[in-house]
C-alpha cells in the first residue's frame, strides 16, 4: 500500500477512534489497554522516551478528554504518533495489514 494511502487511513482510523471515545462506543476497557501497551513500552525499552511522554499524556482522563486530546494533535506531530499507536488492537485489519 502506498504510504500516503497508509497515512490517510491512519488518520481517519484514529478519528474514529476519538469518536468513538466521546460517544462512548469505546470506553475505560479500551483506553486501560491503550494505557498498558504504552506501559509495555515503556518497560520494554521498545518506543522512544518520546512516544512514551506524548501517547503517556494523550491517555490521562476519561475516555471523552482522551478522544477530544486525540483530536487536537498537532498536525506536525500527527503521523509520527499515529504510526506508532497504541491502539493498534483497533485499527481496521486494512491499516495493520
């Protein structure tokens, strides 16, 4: 898949994503395992600090503050977060692939 079209659908998935959070189709059972993939990271050494702070910040609150967080990225640090997601368990099969 080109990385454009890659970068799209990950932008329209974590859209969905956010809006799912606001209108609570998705919840504290998604966000708690957002929450520990980024943990995993962190304890794994995997990510850069970098993604560890930033998805770290993004995930405090409830599910709605997270969704409107997700919304308000800024647009410079946008496809490097979104391609190093923590939701990954709900991106469509599409992205993942």
């Amino acid at each position: 898949m080109r990385q454009q079209m890659r970068d799209e659908l990950l932008v329209s998935e974590h859209a969905r994503i956010a809006a799912a959070f606001a209108d609570a189709s998705y919840g504290i059972d998604e966000l708690s395992r957002a929450r520990n993939q980024v943990d995993k990271w962190m304890r794994d050494r995997t990510c850069s600090p970098w993604y560890v702070q930033k998805w770290s910040q993004m995930l405090l609150g409830t599910p709605a503050a997270v969704a409107e967080k997700m919304r308000a990225v800024d647009p410079e640090e946008r496809m490097a977060l979104f391609q190093n997601t923590p939701f990954g368990f709900l991106l469509a099969d599409r992205v993942r692939g």
